[in-house]
C-alpha cells in the first residue's frame, strides 16, 4: 500500500502463504495449502506393524494430541472450527469441546500439568509467540510468558512447579525454565535446544534440538550431555517413565517408533505414516499401552492471485 499502513486481507483460507505482489500493486499471488492431518492411535502391545485406529479426524488439521496424566482425557489442535483452537475430549474422542477461542493464531507445544487440571501452550498472538497457561475450570487462558521475543514448545516439570520452554531472549533459541511460584526464569545450558522433558523419577532432563538430535542431560550436570537417538520428524518423540520414544522415517512412506531405555533401544513398531513437520507429533498414554501419533492425511496445494482493493 502506498501509504505503509497494514490492511488485512481475506484470502478465505487458514493457510495462504508466500505473498507476492506486482510492481504496481494491481494483484496479489499466494499459496494455499490444502491439507488433512489425523490423529491415529496405536496399541503398544500390538505386533509390529499393526494397523493404527484412527481417533480424531475432521475435514481440516488435527495436531498436538496428547493424554492428560490421570489419563481421563485428550487435548490437541484442531482448524475445524474454520481457525486453530484446543480441544478436549474423552479417550474415545466422540464428543470434542473447544476451550479457547483465539479465532486465528498458530497454536502448539500443548503440555498437561501433572494433576491434570491445566493445559501450557503456546500461541503467536501479537506477531511473536508466547506461552499460556488454561485452567480447566476457569475456561479463560492467560500469559505466562509475552515479550518481544519468540517463547514456543513448554513443557511442564514432574513436581508441577516449574515450566520449561525454548526462548531466543539472548539472541540464540536455549532452553529456559520458570518457576510458577515465583515467577524467576534461569537458562538451562543448552544451546540450540529447541524441545524439554523432565523424565524418570529426578530432574533428568531429554532435550530435543532442531536437527532432530535427542540428548539427555542429568540432574546437576547439564554440561555432560549424552545423546540418545534422532528424532525424524524433529517434534516426533516424547517420554515415559525412565524411557524416550521417538519416531524414524524409513523411506518415503515408513516410520518407526523406537524405545530407548537406558542406552538399549527397542522397536515398538513400524508404521505407514507421514507426519506434520511443524507440530508434535508424539504421545503416549500414562499407562504406556498406547502412542498417539499425527499423520497427514492428504496434501495439496493451490496458486491464487486477487486483483483489485490492495491500494
């Protein structure tokens, strides 16, 4: 616009990307993506390469699923609303509920606190993203975590009292935790950590970086990392008890889910799948019988050019 202020365009999809407009200003180009992404769960007790049950689906994206600690319920992501929002169901997920209504930001990093009762997340709200925590029975999300930088992928401590999240504030994306009670936030020495886990039964913590790479880090020695597997996608693992599952691709239409367990590794099982690259991928329930994984569904893509009404 010749003016420099900002106008808002309804290009009438959640997914327009790659603006380009003519020199003049006479039209806009764009991508859409036009996309279907599921939630499949899968019985760990199966054998190898048994069929995934399908358990959340819609016309549009489904991302993020995972099991609140007493196991009762479900929260993930969803479009289906026609914008990104959070969801709660059952563990059939036959009746889905909404719980926020942002009406349009991304949406992601969904972390249940220990007792169940709330949700951390993080949303690109105001142009960066930043942390929120919803409280299941006030139904209304606040802030925990907005400023001027990038805040993404929290992760809720076992004890309850701390959250750990990813933070460029220092000029390169670490880990940092925040203390609930207090309010005071410490860096966690790990450069270009992008996702943290507590595990096990201590402040041992697994830390995913963005080139797929897991390390774990003990308690007190967060300097003497040891790796343990590549996440492939980077987003596709999670933890349980004293174990580390993580996804592999395996050609173009193969993953396999692997156990780690104090260094031995464990194939779980191999499934045809394709996941979203940019959400979580992984889940597994508090009883560790079952893996909740996002698979894409469907994927295409669109070309739109609008003329007129951008002066």
């Amino acid at each position: 616009m010749r003016t420099g202020a900002i106008q808002k365009l309804n290009t009438d999809s959640t997914s327009a990307l790659d603006p380009q407009m003519s020199h003049n200003g006479d039209w806009l180009a764009y991508v859409t993506m036009n996309q279907s992404w599921s939630v499949d769960q899968i019985s760990v007790n199966k054998a190898r390469g048994a069929a995934a049950e399908r358990l959340i689906a819609s016309s549009g994206r489904n991302h993020s699923a995972k099991y609140s600690p007493d196991g009762k319920e479900i929260a993930f992501v969803s479009d289906r609303s026609g914008t990104w929002e959070i969801w709660i169901c059952d563990t059939s997920c036959a009746e889905p509920r909404q719980v926020t209504h942002f009406r349009g930001p991304w949406i992601g990093g969904l972390s249940w606190s220990p007792d169940s009762r709330q949700l951390a997340f993080d949303a690109r709200v105001a142009h960066k993203s930043a942390i929120y925590r919803l409280t299941m029975a006030h139904g209304e999300p606040s802030p925990i975590e907005s400023n001027d930088f990038e805040e993404r992928m929290p992760s809720w401590s076992i004890d309850g009292k701390s959250l750990y999240f990813n933070s460029d504030r220092d000029g390169s994306v670490s880990i940092w935790r925040r203390s609930l009670e207090s309010g005071a936030t410490e860096k966690i020495d790990a450069a270009n950590a992008f996702y943290a886990r507590e595990f096990g039964s201590s402040e041992n913590l697994v830390m995913g970086h963005s080139d797929g790479t897991l390390w774990l880090a003990q308690a007190q020695k967060r300097n003497a990392l040891s790796a343990v597997g590549i996440a492939d996608p980077v987003l596709a693992w999670t933890t349980f008890g004293g174990k580390i599952y993580f996804c592999q691709r395996e050609g173009n239409d193969w993953l396999r889910v692997i156990e780690s367990f104090h260094g031995n590794e464990r194939l779980v099982t191999r499934i045809t799948a394709q996941t979203p690259q940019s959400s979580a991928s992984l889940d597994i329930s508090p009883d560790g019988s079952h893996l909740l994984l996002s698979v894409v569904d469907h994927s295409s893509s669109n070309i739109y050019i609008r003329r007129g009404g951008l002066q």
